[in-house]
C-alpha cells in the first residue's frame, strides 16, 4: 500500500520583478498541485548574480506582493541557489515547481521530493515588460506634462 500525505506542500523559487500575469499563472498552477504554496522569494543580492541587474522592486517590496495574492500560503526570502535542498527540507516541499527555463536544473531534488517543470505563460517576462516601458516612454512622459 502506497503512503500518500495528507498534506501536500508545493514550493516555488523566482524573484517576481514588475509582476506580471505569466507570475500569477505559475503561482496559480502551483497551488493547484497541492494544499499549500510556499514561495521563495529571491533576494535583490541573488538576482543581482542571477540576472545581472538589480531588481526594480525591492526584496521587502516583492515578499509583500508576493503575500498578498490567495494562492499563496507562505514567503520566504531565497538568499542563494546553493540553499536549494536545505530550502525544501525546512519548508517541508512534497513538491518542487520551476517554469520550464529551468527545465532540468534541478532535477538532483527528486530524491526528497517530486519535481516538475510548468510550460511558461508566453510573450509576457520581466525584462520584455521593462523594453516596452522604455520603447515607450517618451509617449508616455509627455501624457504626463
Ligand atoms: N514565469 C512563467 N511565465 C512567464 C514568465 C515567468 O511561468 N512568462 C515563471 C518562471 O518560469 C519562474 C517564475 O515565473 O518560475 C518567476 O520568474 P522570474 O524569473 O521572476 O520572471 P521573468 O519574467 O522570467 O523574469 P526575467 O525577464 O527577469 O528573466
């Protein structure tokens, strides 16, 4: 007889930048996969050395996002990818969830968890946002004036 948990905690990882609604749908098909989300939230330091750039909004800013929305059960700030598994064990995670860009990257969890890839919402990212905002802008700076 297989052992199901009662419970089932799906964790998830991103930094949630100028959020948008390809990080709604992740999040919402997350917590369809279990009882509760948990969501790490990368820390500006970390999005720096992932990204290559500093976050528009803060770690303090994207965590109270973050919180906010119904699907999401829990935050915690992401301080390093190298805390991955210790990540996953503390937050208890009988899942782990990655968009599919990270297809592969950490399929080594499997041994304490189950871990999927969700296809990404296309056309919508942070970085293609923030080149339409400046495609923009001069349009939009002179509505302001
Ligand atoms: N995500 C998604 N669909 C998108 C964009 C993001 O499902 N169109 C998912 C990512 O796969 C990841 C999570 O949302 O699991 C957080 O992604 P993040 O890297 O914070 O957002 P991006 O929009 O991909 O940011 P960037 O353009 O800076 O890479």
């Amino acid at each position: 007889m297989t052992h199901e948990p009662a419970e089932t905690t799906v964790v998830t990882f991103g930094t949630f930048d100028v959020f948008h609604h390809g990080h709604l749908k992740l999040l919402q098909r997350a917590a369809d996969l279990g009882n509760r989300l948990i969501v790490g939230v990368s820390s500006d330091a970390l999005n720096i050395s992932k990204k290559g750039r500093p976050p528009v909004y803060s770690e303090d800013e994207r965590i109270e996002i973050i919180s906010g929305l119904r699907c999401v059960s829990g935050v915690f700030l992401e301080e390093s990818l190298a805390f991955k598994r210790r990540y996953l064990l503390q937050h208890r995670a009988d899942v782990l969830v990655m968009g599919d860009d990270w297809s592969g990257r950490f399929d080594d969890m499997g041994d304490i968890c189950r871990v999927l890839y969700l296809p990404r919402t296309p056309d919508v990212s942070t970085t293609s946002t923030l080149e339409r905002i400046r495609a923009d802008a001069p349009r939009r700076v002179a509505l302001l004036v």
